[in-house]
C-alpha cells in the first residue's frame, strides 16, 4: 500500500458521523471509520452505535461489559482514518512553545511527549519533521490535514501470519494444519484467538480448488435440504399417530431432546480438547469440525453444517430413534422429525446470532454465545438455550483474558 495522508479531524467532525451509514469512534486521538464492520462487530452494530461519534477505550477495557480480544484492536488498526486533537493534545499545543511539533497530527517525537505528560495516547508514529517544514504546518493546521507520514502497512493476513506464526490465511489452512508441528497447547491458544478475515470472502480451507465449495454453506441451504424431509416425516406422525395430542407430544419430545444432543455435541465432541491427542492429524480434524469456526468466527460460509456432514452426524441419532421406539415406526420418525427441525433452529439461530440483529430474547443469546468465542470458550455450549449449561453447571459466569503463547 503507498503512503498515505490522514488528516486531522476535528471534534464537531467527528461527532456527526454518529449513524449507521457513517460510524466513526476514536481511541485517544485516533479515529477509526468502522461503517464497514458495523454488520460484523460480533456483539452487534446497535451496540457500537451506541458509541457513534464517541471514544470507545472505557468500554473496550470494560471486561465486566465485554472482553476484547487482540484482534478487536487490530481490526480497528484497518479502520484508521485520521486523528483529533482532544483535550490532552489541545492542553499541550497550548502550553508548548513549539505547538507546531503537537499540531497537526501525528505529532512530532517531542509533541507526542508532550501530549503524554498532559494524559494522552504515546502510541501515535512520530510525524517526520524532516518532510513536514513550518510553512507546511500551518498549511495543514489550517485545512484539516496532517503532514505526510507512511502509515502504509501490511494485509491482515500477512501481518497476523508475521507476528503469531500460525496459518497464512492467504493459503489453504487444511494442509497447513496437517504439515504442522504446532503443540496442542499452541494451537488451542490460536484457534481460540478470533481472527476477522477481511478480505471479502473466506479463507481457502481444502488443499484443491474443487474441493473448496463442499466446506462452505450459506445459511438458506440449511432449511431448503432438510424441512422438506422434516415435514414428510410430521406429516405420516400426524397421520398414523392418535390421538393428535399423542402425536405433538413425540414431536416435541424430540425437539426437547435435540437441545441436549445439541449440548453434548457442542461440550464432548466440537470442544474435545482435553482429551485432543498431541498430534498433527487430530489437531486438523479439531479445527475442520470446529476450530475454523472459532478462528473464523465471522465467516459466513462456515457457521452452519454442511449437508454432507450433518448427514453423517445424524444417522446414527436415526438408527437411535428407532431402537429407543422399537414398538411404533411412526413415532420414531415423529420423534425424530421434531429432533431435526431442532437441529435447523439451531444453525438458523447460530447464523443470526453471528450476523444479524435480533429481538430481545436473542440479543441476549448473541451476547452468551459471543462471549463463549471471545472470553471463555470452556463454558457456555448452549446456542438455542441456556438451559443444558445451567443443568450441568457450565453456564458463563465471569470474563477470562487470554493469554498469549509463543509458537514452539
């Protein structure tokens, strides 16, 4: 990327980018432009517009509220569009004899000094006083603009790959995965440190480019495959069962049951990782049934099931029923069909819980089922209901910083 010039935005500026179709939010005397991650930001849009035209340090150092994760800030690192002089800078330019090396921001090596013994940020890059003459300051200061400063850098792919040496997600991950010596402990680490991919379509997963689409699977797939057979199957319930009441109530039955095989899919198999065996070869199959979806957690393509696998998961469940209902074969497919349409509420639920706004009761399991990708990945296995983690004492109490670990 060239060099670019961000300018210097001032406080009546910012405050009216405050909508969803202009979100700016600052951090010292940074601003960031984040209208673009407003449909990703995992707790929402309506909370980061709750924001809008503010600074967002409290609440992002809020770990009550929320913890934020490494990634939180770099994807912000993208979304910097310019600074703004608030009131520690402007306390310094005032006092400094030399304002000029504190405005226009960055400031100068000696501004920003300055400006952190007033209590601001002495994270921003010094501006190059060699480039910036005082002619052209005043320039700058007096349209908006900052000096010329190279803040070009890197993809996110690249730089994450730089600095944490674990996937290049520029490459297929499944062959990296395998042709690995990462240790289960620094793998886990990793996988459990969310990454949003931005560059307009997932990362590459398979090995051959054919064999790509069977590993992703848009949401409406999921209802258009399997209601059809789930209302087959209701139907001959309905039609074959009698009483109608005695019907409903093995559908339900099934439904309810769904919520715990949900529960133990998602706790014994999905996050396995305390009996995970330290080897290439389980570590990749951990992360192609579930790790990806926690080191990707925004792709879109890769939060419901594939047909295929699903497939494979639920027959035996099928072969289940039918012994558990070995006296009536209708109301093994009865209790079955409501077990299945659970499932699709299920992967609907986990979809919109990841991409979209929602009424009350699901903003609340947005919330929960956020805060089991970025804070604590140990607890909170319910998607559709916190009922199972509150019956097996699994429920989501506190928020846990991660802990960085170096590859080995």
């Amino acid at each position: 990327m060239p060099a670019r010039t961000l300018p210097t935005i001032s406080q009546k500026e910012l405050q009216s980018h405050d909508n969803s179709k202009s979100c700016y939010v600052t951090i010292g005397e940074k601003v960031y432009d984040i209208t673009s991650f407003l449909d990703d930001h995992p707790g929402g849009g309506d909370l980061i517009l709750e924001y809008a035209g503010k600074d967002v340090k409290e609440i992002m150092d809020d770990t009550v509220s929320h913890s934020h994760s490494e990634s939180a800030y770099e994807i912000l690192d993208e979304c910097l569009i310019g600074f703004t002089a608030d009131e520690p800078v402007l306390r310094a330019a005032v006092k400094s004899s030399e304002p000029t090396e504190v405005l226009p921001l960055p400031a100068t090596k000696t501004g920003n000094e300055l400006i952190e013994q007033e209590g601001g940020s002495s994270d921003l890059p010094d501006r190059d006083e060699k480039t910036t003459t005082e002619s052209e300051s005043h320039v700058y200061a007096a349209t908006g603009m900052s000096g010329e400063a190279d803040l070009s850098k890197e993809t996110d792919a690249v730089t994450d790959y730089k600095t944490h040496k674990f996937l290049d997600l520029n490459k297929p991950l499944i062959p990296q995965m395998y042709f690995s010596n990462f240790s289960k402990e620094f793998y886990l680490a990793q996988v459990h440190r969310p990454r949003h991919y931005r560059g307009g379509d997932s990362a590459p997963l398979m090995p051959f480019a054919f064999l790509e689409p069977l590993s992703k699977t848009a949401w409406w797939v999921v209802p258009t495959v399997w209601l059809p057979p789930v209302a087959y199957g209701t139907f001959l319930g309905l039609t074959h069962i009698h009483p109608l009441p005695q019907a409903t109530f093995y559908w339900a039955l099934g439904l309810f049951l769904w919520s715990l095989v949900e529960y133990v899919l998602h706790r014994f198999l999905f996050h396995i990782e305390a009996a995970l065996p330290d080897r290439p070869l389980f570590l990749t199959l951990h992360f192609l049934l579930h790790g990806v979806h926690h080191y990707l957690p925004m792709d879109k393509y890769r939060l419901v099931m594939p047909p295929a696998l699903f497939l494979l998961l639920a027959t035996p469940f099928y072969k289940l029923a039918h012994a558990v209902f070995y006296w009536d074969w209708y109301v093994a497919v009865m209790v079955y069909s409501g077990g299945i349409f659970g499932y699709i509420c299920y992967d609907l639920t986990h979809y919109f819980l990841h991409h979209k706004q929602l009424p009350a009761y699901w903003r609340s399991l947005k919330k929960y089922h956020l805060q089991h990708h970025f804070a604590d990945f140990e607890n909170g296995f319910g998607v559709t209901s916190r009922f199972w983690d509150w019956v097996f004492n699994t429920e989501l109490q506190y928020v846990k910083q991660a802990q960085p670990i170096k590859a080995t």
